[in-house]
C-alpha cells in the first residue's frame, strides 16, 4: 500500500491531545508497516540539556554531583577498556585511554566547576556548553586527527551527561524485549548492529527518506518515522506508540479506542502482504508483454538469504560501506572476499553489482580517518576518498576481482563526475589484475564494469562517459538531492527532495538515450524504482531493470504486471511538458489510481 500524498512537511507537526486519542505527530514515513510498542530512548540529545538556576546554597551540592558523574564515567570506561582489550585485544583498546583522558583532563574539569559557581547553573548545562566551546575551537583546527577527536569528545560528554541525568547507556546489540528505538539521529554503526529481534521501529529527530537511517530500516524490514524534529521531546521512555511508517505518523499513549482500531489495521496489512506474495514468483511483465528485471538492494550479506527465496532476483547494489563499519580495523583482502563470496554464491544464478566503497555524505565510518568536511556531501565522497587512497581502493579491487570466479559479478563506482575520475578508477582495476596474474590468481577477465550517475555533471556528461563503462546505474538518491541542491537528510527541506521535478525527468531521460546509443545497458538502484508512484515514469523512461530495498519487490511487481508499457510511455510525454514536481506527481497519482487503485489504502 502506498500514501497518496507522501508530500512531506518542512517540520513536524503535533496535533491531537491527551483526552482523544493520545499525542499524534507527524514526520516523513521510511519503511512501512505498523507497530504498537514501548518507546526507549537512546542516545544523549546535546540539545535537549535544561537550563537550571541554582539556588547559591545548591552550589556545593551541584558541584559535588558533577564530581561523581565523572567517577562514575571515569569507572564505566575502564569497564569498557577492560571488555574491549579481552575481546579485541589491547592495541584496539587503547582507543578508550583518550576517552578516559578526557574524563580526568583538569582544566577542563575546573572550568566547569568554576562556572557552575559563578554562573549557578547545573552541571549539565555547564558541562554541555563548555564542550560545545572546545568542539567549536576543534572544527576550526587545520588538522585532520585533532578533528577527528571531536567524536571522542561528543562521546565522552554524553556518557557524563547521561550520568549525571541518571540515565543508563542503551546497548542497542541486545534488549531484552521489543522495542521502538527513539533517537535524535541513529548512525549506520547503531542500525547495523542493532538487536533485529527486538527493535521493532526507530523514531527520529533528523533524516529523510534517503537518509541511510531511512535506507537501512527498509532493508532491515522496520517501520520506522523520520524527521519528527522537536516533537521528539513528547515521547518519555516506556511510552506505549503507535507507529505508523507508511503515513510517517506516530501516536503517543494511545487510548484504547485507537489501539483497537490500529490492531485492525495490522491484520489487514498481512492478509495485504500474503496477497502480494502469492504474486513473488510470478514474471515481472507488463500487460502488453515487456518484462522488467526486479533486483534487490542489499547492505548486508545475510539480507541474501531471504531474498533468494523470496523472490529469485538478483542484487543490483551490493553497498559494500556496511562492511567497514562496526569495525575496528579495516576488512582486510580475505574479510572482503568472503563477505563478497557468500553473497555471490548464495544468490547465483542471478547475478550481483558491488559497489566500490562509498563512505562520506551521511556514511561515516568511525576508525576511517575521513576527513571532516564542511559540506560532506559535496566533499571527500565513494570513488574520491578511494582515489586518494589507493591502498584500501586496490584491496577492495582484488577482493571483487577474485569473489568474480565464484558468480556473475558486475562492479559499480560510485559518485562519478569526470572522465579522469573513470579513468583511474579503471587503470587500479588494471592494476589489481595485474597483481593477480602476477600471483597466478583467478578472477573473471569479462566482469562488467559499470559506473553511478548520481552526479548531475555525469548525467549530462553521459555520452562522453558511455564509451568507457559497461554499464550505468542510475543513483537518483544522490541526483536529486545533487540536481536541486537540497540536502537528502535534512528535514527542513525535505519538501524540495522532489524525485517528480520535471529536471530529474529530463536527466534521466538524456542518461538512458546516451547509454542505448552507445549499447549500454542501465539499471536504476535509487529509492526512486522502489516507490510505486514512480515507476511507471521510470518504466516509460526506458529503464527496464530496477534496483531496490527487497521490502518494495512484491509491490512493484503487482504494480508492473497491471500496466502496460505504452501507457508508461505515454505518461512521460505528459510529464515532460510539466514545470512542477506537483504536476508530474499528479500524472503519477492518477496513473497508479487507475491501473491499481489497490495500492492506495482505502
Ligand atoms: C543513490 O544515490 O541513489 C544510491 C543508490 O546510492 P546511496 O543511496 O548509497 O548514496
Ligand atoms: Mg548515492
């Protein structure tokens, strides 16, 4: 089922009151499904520290318990130093001797006591303040490594915090029972390793439909609500919700009434999903007889599993980045060829598309010295970071070329947008078949070489680059946010992240020509082929193969086998003579209600 009108707010709004049916507030919804459950906070929100005026007798007092927030973080850190040198061994450890340096640093201590007596505020709001202060000095240092210990920091501050709010770190890896996860925002580290038995839906402050909190939900299969700003601070810890991924809504300390109702919905919402799986193993095609090719979109080797046998489609994205997070050294040359392997052969006969590393923007890898830059997704990004480090590019390069023996793989770079740019990404994957050969090793010498068009200045440059690549795959992930310079993880302006502007229609439309004049094949892997409201358009396009979370498969495929491929042509037409997102998405609509009127909740 899909929203009509997933046009998204630019802040969340909070309507409803505690007397009807609880506190309703409303964000952009990510991955659909209900799920009635308990809320639990996590994570310490800097923004959300209360201002207090102590009483001057209270100084002492409130000093003093500053004092034993510290002990106590001082404690819990060797804790963990302890349990981190056990399980990865002291090298690894040390990395908590800076946090633990932090804890004991006194001059930051005395100016924290300091303020708190003369200014007489509590100790949270010293204590957060002075480290904003030294964060705001650290961003201005020419020097990567003291940059980077800005983490550090951030992290240390939270633990005092916490400790001084009474509040307990949440071990995300394991709960003991289901719950909603509440976060200002959650990092790919806390999703990927997130207890997947008993997180049963994320909340968050921040993030947008293709923010990768957005991107993993989905591929993890949980519903969950992005963007609901400020309205965050309404849910308490223990707090029954309901939250709703699909209509981006979630309702506080429901009454009875609506909880009764959203039971309702729940049922109906799986005797919907056992409807579209009756239809999973049917043939993608469209009533005049094109068929299309489905391919899922992973970010980990076991989500393969489930799709093998569900569906019997390929991967179109392998994002290889999930791989190098949670780490706490890089994947070597034989990590990588395994997870590589597992995922090639478990879903062979169909093939697989790896994308090279793609970390910066949103993707942030802890122990990867990535340097902080002030627009990160106009900065070191995917194939500029691997460019400029060819040592961790040419591991990854062989591991690809050596899992091409064990399947069919095809390789993808991401974030193109110069030729030079495909051309050394191209001459290390020279370079690492050479070494190979060198070493008598295999590798498939006719992998498909396949680059992304995510970059505007790469999607108007497309026939220049067409004779270079096998193959291009469209990231419209990154082309919107890139073709109308607005942020993809930014709520506030959520509501210019337009995937119907008439520009991305006509970008799309000059890449697919380029690539069919010069015989190349294109796919799609944005969220774009996965939102039923748009695939006609992509369709008509001329895309035929697309590439998206395994959750939209059934869907989409429900929704291809009523159309016909002359209707999705059709619609094109009209929509290349539109000037606004709004018109092109009404065409959509109107498409969509009438070739499956199904697909819209009642
Ligand atoms: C995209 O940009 O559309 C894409 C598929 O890549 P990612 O979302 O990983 O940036
Ligand atoms: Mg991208």
């Amino acid at each position: 089922m899909l929203s009509k009108s997933s046009s998204k707010t630019n802040s969340a709004r909070t309507d409803g009151n505690l007397q009807s049916e609880g506190v309703r507030v409303s964000g952009i919804g990510v991955s659909a499904g209900i799920v009635i459950g308990e809320a639990l906070h996590v994570g310490h929100d800097g923004s959300n520290v209360e201002e207090i005026v102590l009483a001057p007798e209270e100084v002492d007092d409130e000093v003093a318990r500053f004092q034993e927030a510290l002990k106590a973080s001082e404690e819990q850190l060797e804790e963990v130093r302890a349990r981190a040198a056990e399980v990865l061994g002291e090298k690894d450890a040390r990395i908590f001797d800076a946090h633990l340096m932090l804890v004991a640093d006194q001059v930051l201590i005395e100016e924290v006591i300091e303020t708190i007596r003369n200014e007489r505020r509590n100790a949270e709001f010293v204590f957060n303040q002075v480290i904003e202060r030294y964060g705001q000095a650290l961003k201005q240092v020419d020097d990567t490594y003291i940059r980077d210990r800005l983490a550090d920091i951030r992290d240390v501050a939270d633990r005092v915090i916490r400790n001084l709010k009474g509040e307990k770190a949440v071990d995300l890896t394991r709960l003991d029972a289901p719950k909603i996860v509440i976060a200002r925002d959650l990092s790919p580290s806390d999703t990927a390793s997130m207890d997947r038995e008993n997180v049963i839906g994320f909340v968050t402050a921040l993030g947008s439909r293709t923010s990768h909190t957005a991107i993993m939900a989905r591929s993890m299969n949980i519903p969950a609500v992005v963007g609901i700003m400020d309205a965050l601070d309404q849910i308490r810890n223990g707090d029954e919700l309901i939250l709703d991924g699909l209509k981006g809504v979630v309702i506080i300390r429901p009454d009875d009434e609506t909880r009764q109702s959203y039971k309702e919905r729940i049922k109906s919402q799986i005797e919907w999903l056992k409807k579209i799986e009756t239809e999973a193993t049917l043939p993608t095609e469209t009533t005049d007889g094109f068929r299309v090719q489905l391919a899922a979109n992973i970010e980990l080797p076991e989500e393969v599993e489930s799709i093998r046998s569900s569906y019997g489609v390929g991967i179109g994205l392998f994002r290889t980045e999930y791989l190098f997070i949670n780490q706490t050294e890089l994947p070597n040359e034989e990590q990588q060829l395994a997870a590589y392997r597992k995922v090639v052969e478990d879903i062979y006969p169909e093939s697989t598309i790896i994308r090279t590393l793609d970390i910066g923007g949103d993707k942030f890898i802890s122990n990867l010295r990535v340097p902080s830059d002030l627009n990160p997704f106009l900065g070191m990004r995917a194939i500029r970071f691997c460019l400029s480090r060819p040592d961790i590019f040419m591991i990854q390069l062989r591991a690809i070329l050596r899992a091409s023996t064990h399947g069919k793989v095809r390789i993808l770079f991401p974030m193109i947008s110069t030729i030079e740019e495909v051309q050394q990404a191209l001459d290390y994957l020279q370079q690492a078949r050479a070494e190979l050969d060198a070493e008598g090793i295999h590798y498939n010498r006719h992998m498909d070489v396949g680059i992304m068009i995510e970059v505007p200045a790469a999607a108007l440059l497309a026939d220049q680059l067409a004779p270079y690549v096998d193959f291009f795959s469209l990231g419209t992930n990154d082309l919107i946010q890139y073709a109308l310079a607005a942020d993809r993880a930014n709520p506030d302006i959520a509501y210019l992240y337009q995937p119907s502007h008439p520009s991305i229609i006509r970008l799309i439309k000059d890449v697919v020509h380029a690539a069919y004049a010069h015989g190349k094949w294109v796919s799609i892997c944005g969220e774009m082929a996965g939102e039923p409201l748009l695939v006609p358009l992509v369709l008509g396009l001329g895309i035929h193969e697309l590439s998206m979370g395994a959750v939209s498969i059934g869907l989409i495929k429900r929704l291809i086998r009523r159309m016909a491929m002359h209707e999705a042509e059709h619609l094109v037409e009209k929509a290349l003579d539109c000037g606004t997102a709004a018109e092109v998405r009404k065409l959509c609509e109107d498409f969509v209600q009438r070739v499956a009127p199904d697909l819209f909740p009642g």
